[in-house]
C-alpha cells in the first residue's frame, strides 16, 4: 500500500509541473515518513545526498557536458551538414540524409540529444523546408536524430545509467555505438520509403563538384578527431572515461580556439550552462536515491521479481510487457529520471531471466529517446517547434513514423541481444 502511496504521489506531483527532482524527493520522503517516522526521513535526508553523488564516475559527466557545449562553440555543426549535402545532395532525399549524417556526428561528439536537436533545427530544417520537402518530414527526422545524442559514444545517459546499475562505464559507452547506427539506418528507411509512392516528398538539392566535396569532408574532418581522442581511448582501455572526457573537452577547446571562436563571454556561458545541466542530473541523482531507499523498505521490489518470475511466459514477452511499460514512462519522464527510478527495481529481473546489464542500458536509452519524440511531454519535439517556428503538433505528426521505427528496432534488440553486446564483448 505504501508503495502505491509513494507512486500515486510521484505521478500527481509531475502532473501539477513540480521538478522532476522535487516530485521524486518529496514522493521518497512521504514514504520514508509513513513507513519510519518523519524524524528518520530526514535523517536519510543528511546522509544520502552526500553517498549518492560520491562515485567517481559520476565526473565524467559534467565533462562531457563541456565539452558538448565546446563543440557548439566550435561551429562544427555546420560543417557537418555542409559535407553531407555536397555529398549526397543531388540524390533524392539527399540534404534529409545529410541531416541524418549530421546528426549522427554530432551525436559522436556531444552527447546531449536536446543540444543535437536544436542545433540540427536551426541548421537543417529550414535548408530541407526551402528546397521542397514537407514541414512534416523536414522537423520530424531532425526532432528523432538529435535523439542518437543520448546513444552513439560519448553519451551523458549511458554514463549516468552505468553509474546507477553500477557496471563498467567503459563498457557502457562503446556499447552505445553499433545500436546507435542501426537506429539511425532506421530513421532513415522509415524516412526515404515513402519516396518510393511520392518522390516529390524527397526533392534533389544541389550538384557539387568533386573538389567541392573534398574541401567540404576536410572541413567536418575535425569530429573524427574528437570522437576517436574520447571513444577510441576508452575503447582500447588506454584511459578512464573521465580522462576521455577531460582529453575530449581540452581538444574541443583547442578546436573552438584553432577555428577563431573562443571568447571570454562564449566559454563562461559554456561552463554556466554546464554546471546548470550536471546539477539537474545530480538533483535527480539524490532524489532517486531517497526514493530508492524508501521504496526498497516497502519489499515490493523483492515480491514483485519473483513473482514475475513464476509467471508461466517466455523472457521474451516480460521484455515486451517493460517495453510498452518504457513507452508510458517516456510519455510524461525524462531518460535521467526513468533511469533513477526503475533501473535499481527492473536490472534484477531482467539479469534474472537472461538479458545482460550493458544490454539492458542500451534498451532503456532507446526507450528514452522515443519518449523524446512522444506526446505529451516530447522535449526534442518542443526543441525543434520553437526553433523552426513550427507548431508542436506538425513536429508530433512529423516524428511518429520515426518513433515506430525506434519501437521496432527495440523489438530487434530483444529477439537478437547479441546485436547490442558484441563491441563491448570484443575489448
């Protein structure tokens, strides 16, 4: 019953707009007061905060963060499009697959899906609106690739969802990688197929000569720099991914400072806004734990996996059935809270019935960056509408094809989990 009490009062406080950290906190807090005394949640209150933000790992967030930021300083965004459109713009559909290419770039380099959203909006989609495509298209694939933010290497998510199952971080992000591109090739397909009934909905862009493109795949040739000085590192096991993160942010400011960017007033405004995203990661971080604590004291965890696991249904259909439950959860949460919240009650189960940790991370993202792009709460929905000047139902429309093409990818990534670990298998 307390349970129910704790989760009845979570969702109220989330529905009335309260902070999704204040909402946990105080959803925790209610619980620890009801099972306890008020005395000893507050006692929980003075130590927790200080334990749950303890781990090392947790460093190499703010730093990605910053080094995110540093990138968008750089302007490497709009080299990236432009190498993408002069190499495949004069087929059809060409500049929507720059778009897509461009994301993904910049998904290796920031690892922030709402700074990738909006940055390839401004970019991209009023390039794809000018040369015909639909309002529709155009702000839709933009809105579902800024979501690979939160899963090609280095990504912010996939640290902060190591730290929580507490598994190698390492591990974590090189897992994100060959997931990442497959949703991407998805995007695309459910992008491009339409074409094949109404090619009008695919225009051509420009021809560029061949010098053209060189220059264009020299200028985007920086990103490949960045991305192996942090990925690669990590990936060969040379450094921690806190000294990937910090080489990465040192090699994004030497790209900033190369290119003629760094200003004083441009660097403080990166580390503000970085400071103001790790303290709302680690808000959430505390609250989560408080919540953990006081949701662990009712046992409904425990009963709740075992009684799962007498349920006379294959692996196949629990995963289905935390799927769809991921899907709701994404309607009205963000991917750090749903993370908090359900990884320390939902990873025993799923280790139990056969699915592995680092896989499991990578489903739960993808599970975030649809509910990215879902009503009613879509953040890189809302991104793109205010950055384009389009109205967020069309951004919504536009995104659905998008959305169900993630779904199925999600559904693949269950039947064949050997797809998601292979990488991380192989250092």
């Amino acid at each position: 019953m307390i349970a129910l009490v704790m989760a009845v009062l979570l969702i109220a406080l989330i529905a009335v707009r309260v902070p999704v950290s204040f909402a946990i906190l105080g959803a925790g807090l209610a619980g620890l007061a009801l099972q306890l005394s008020v005395g000893a949640g507050l006692g929980v209150l003075e130590a927790v905060p200080v334990g749950s933000v303890q781990s090392l790992s947790l460093s190499a967030i703010p730093l990605f963060i910053l080094m995110a930021h540093l990138m968008l300083m750089s302007g490497m965004m709009d080299s990236l499009f432009n190498a993408g459109r002069t190499m495949f713009g004069r087929i059809p559909g060409g500049t929507g697959i720059a778009s897509t290419a461009a994301g993904v770039g910049f998904a290796a380099i920031s690892g922030s899906s709402t700074a990738a959203a909006a940055t390839l909006a401004e970019t991209t989609s009023k390039r794809m609106i000018d040369e015909g495509y639909r309002p529709t298209t155009a702000t839709g694939i933009v809105a579902s690739v800024g979501t690979l933010g939160g899963m090609i290497p280095p990504s912010v998510i996939l640290v902060f969802y190591a730290v929580t199952a507490e598994t190698s971080v390492g591990d974590m992000i090189v897992a994100g990688l060959v997931p990442g591109l497959i949703i991407a090739a998805a995007l695309l397909a459910a992008m491009l197929l339409p074409a094949l009934r109404d090619p009008s909905r695919m225009p051509r862009g420009e021809r560029s000569s061949w010098l053209t493109k060189i220059k264009a795949v020299l200028e985007a040739l920086p990103i490949a720099v960045v991305f192996l000085a942090v990925v690669g590192l990590i990936y060969f096991g040379i450094v921690t991914p806190t000294e990937s993160a910090a080489i990465g942010c040192l090699v994004a400011a030497l790209l900033v400072a190369i290119r003629g960017r760094m200003t004083a007033t441009g660097l403080v405004d990166a580390v503000v806004d970085s400071v103001k995203s790790s303290a709302m990661i680690f808000a959430i971080v505390i609250a989560a734990h408080v919540f953990g604590y006081a949701f662990a004291q009712t046992k409904v965890a425990a009963s709740m996996v075992t009684w799962i696991e007498g349920l006379p249904v294959p692996p196949i259909a629990i995963m289905l059935a935390l799927l769809v439950m991921y899907i709701v959860l994404g309607f009205f949460m963000d991917q750090v809270a749903i993370i908090a919240l359900t990884v320390p009650i939902v990873l025993p189960l799923v280790e139990t019935i056969g699915y592995d940790v680092i896989w499991f991370g990578v489903f739960v993202v993808l599970m975030g960056e649809i509910g990215l792009i879902s009503p009613p709460l879509g953040l890189n929905v809302f991104v793109v509408a205010r950055a384009t000047g389009r109205d967020t139902v069309e951004v919504f429309r536009g995104a659905a094809p998008y959305a169900v093409a993630m779904v199925i990818v999600a559904i693949g990534f269950i039947l064949w989990p050997d797809v998601v670990t292979w990488l991380p298998d192989s250092r």
